[in-house]
C-alpha cells in the first residue's frame, strides 16, 4: 500500500530522531511527507528537513493562526521565504483562522479579523505563485476561511484536519478544494460521517503528527506509519478495496501539492 502525510509537523521538539521516522515510514509504503511550518523559524526547519530528505520531504510555509505571538514582521519574512524558496516549497501553511485560542477572548472577533487579513494576503500569494495553501480553520471557522480563499482566487486549498458542519464541507468540494482527515477516523463518528460523505477525489488523509490521539491510538506519538490503518478505516467506511483508496489518495495528494513520485 502506498502512502502520503499530507501534513505533519517534523520540525515539533517531539520528534527526536527523524531518520527513524523516515526509515519506518519507507518501510511502511510512505512514498513522501508534506511537512508544514508554523512560523518562521521552523518554516526555515522544513526546508533543511526537505534538502536533508529529498524527494521524500516537501515543506510547506506559514504562521499558525492560533498564535497570539504573530507580529507584522514575521508576516513578512515568511512571504519573503516564499518568494525566495519557490521552487522549493510545495505550498503555504499552515496558515487560517483561529479557533481554539480565541474562544474564550473578549476580542475575538478583532483577533478572527486580523487573521483573516493574514489569510488573505497568503491566499493571495498562493494564487500569484501557482503554490497550494493549506488552511488551518476548525469547526466554524472554516466557514470564514472559506469566504477569505474563495475570494482570493486560489485554486488549490486544502482545510486540513477538517471539522466543519455539512454545509461548509460541501461548499469546500464543490469549489475543488480538498480536506483532510487523520488518525481520528478511527473512533471518532463526525470524521467516519465525513469520509462516507464527500468525494473520495476530494479527501486526503494525514497524521498532524504528533499530535496524540485517542482509540487504538492513545499513549503513542503519531507518525506517519499510522497512514495505514487510517486509510484501512476509510476505505472500510467507503466499503471500497483499501489498495484502491490508498492509491486515490495518493493521486490526490501528488495532484494537490504537485508531486512525483
């Protein structure tokens, strides 16, 4: 079975030893891994991690939404990383709107504004450079990435980790854009509704690693050697041939961020 994380985060102090993970992941049929930066210094660690790793690791770019340490400078470098390492970098991201650190704000809304501007710029930037953009916005707000990308032109999104209500997910696939689910899939029933419901041409899977998850999953470190049994799941929720997901999945994910294999 062939594989791709489409988003896991290398450059995390919780992976202590990257030639493990990329020795387990060949082993297991990962043919590449989508890594994402989340400000500016580790969007300099992906690309070492893809020099380091080429051909197998392919960054992406950007400024988390949920920091509320962002400044207009580092906004800056990182659109400066981008123009200088186009021809590296296969996408922006991971950048959005917050959802988790504002819930509780009084400002919350001037905080979703400004990430909106933020987003746009970035959306912007993706459409000019012919670079995909991987969107941060769970549960509801993705409603208002949606608003922000759809405007901006970008043809190819990806609203990674995907939790938004039926509507909004529809929406997204009807525009092209793809989302993304990951080792959740497997206990969790609003993903499992999910991937019975949208297109398969529409859906990617990752490990957004390493973030720890429950089920079958809990007390490990996610990796992605954990592709296999996600893409069990989904092809098991799809009641189709799980070497046919898997290579549909990888087709969409080469497709989204332009790789070959």
């Amino acid at each position: 079975m062939r594989l791709i994380d489409a988003h896991c985060h290398l450059t995390s102090p919780g992976y202590v030893d990257i030639d493990g993970l990329v020795c387990r992941a060949r082993r297991d049929g990962v043919l590449g891994i989508v890594a994402s930066g989340t400000s500016y210094k580790t969007s300099q660690g992906v690309l070492t991690l893809s020099r380091t790793y080429r051909g197998f690791v392919f960054p992406t770019v950007g400024v988390h939404p949920e920091r509320q340490d962002i400044t207009t400078d580092e906004v800056e470098e990182v659109k400066r990383v981008v123009h200088e390492a186009r021809d590296e970098i296969v996408g922006i991201g991971e950048v959005g709107i917050p959802y988790y650190s504002i819930r509780d704000m009084a400002d919350a809304l001037t905080r979703m504004s400004m990430a909106s501007e933020i987003l746009a710029e970035f959306s912007v930037l993706a459409r000019s450079l012919d670079l995909t953009l991987v969107v941060h916005a769970p549960h509801t707000a993705a409603r208002y990435a949606l608003s922000v990308v759809r405007k901006s032109g970008v043809p190819k999104v990806l609203f990674h980790w995907h939790k938004a209500s039926d509507d909004v997910t529809k929406a997204i696939a009807d525009e092209g854009y793809y989302v993304s689910v990951t080792p959740e899939v497997c206990y969790e029933e609003r993903d499992q509704r999910l991937v019975k419901s949208i297109p398969l041409s529409n859906l990617v899977v990752e490990t957004d690693g390493p973030w720890r998850y429950d089920g079958e999953f809990s007390g490990m470190m996610s990796e992605p050697t954990m592709l296999k049994r996600v893409v069990a799941k989904v092809a098991d929720l799809r009641n189709e041939p799980a070497e046919e997901v898997a290579e549909k999945l990888v087709e969409n994910t080469s497709k989204l961020f332009g790789l070959t294999f």
